[in-house]
C-alpha cells in the first residue's frame, strides 16, 4: 500500500515518537521548508541537519540550502524519481 508517500524505492522508517508534536517544536524557516519540500521527512531528521548546521555557525539560508542538497541527494537514489522525470521528458 502506497498510503500518502507515493511511489519509491526508498527505504520507510518506523517512528517511535509523535511526529506531530515533534514538527510544532521546530523552528519556524524549518517548518516551513519541511512544508514545501519533496520527500516526507521527519522531524527527526530534519531536526538533525538544523542543528549540525547552526552548531557549525551557518545562517537560517545556509542550513536551508545544507537541506535541499540532502534531499536532492536522496531524490537522486529514488529510482523510481529518475523513471518518472525521465518518462515525463517524453512526453
């Protein structure tokens, strides 16, 4: 069952707090990047590439930018991603 994720190859992760209460303690640029980004991160993880970033001293655009180049990298191991922009390059 494909439920609200769609079609990948990448691997589903259980999560073993609440993801809801977890989002409303990010910081606000981080909510709302997660809401307009590609893949259904968690706020796990998300939480995780924030805080290296601002630890390394790194701005609120930089630790952004740091995120959009994790998933675009995670996009990049999704085959099937690559299936579908390649068919619709066809189209």
């Amino acid at each position: 069952m494909n439920r609200n994720l769609g079609q990948t190859s990448l691997r589903a992760r259980r999560r073993s707090a609440d993801p809801m209460c977890a989002y409303d303690s990010l910081p606000t640029p981080l909510r709302q990047w997660l809401s307009q980004a590609a893949l259904p991160w968690s706020p796990v993880s998300a939480r995780k590439i924030w805080t290296r970033a601002k630890a390394k001293g790194l701005s609120t655009d930089d630790a952004l930018a740091l995120l959009r180049r994790a998933e675009t990298q995670t996009l990049g191991r999704d085959k099937h991603a690559v299936h579908r922009s390649l068919s619709s390059m066809t189209e």
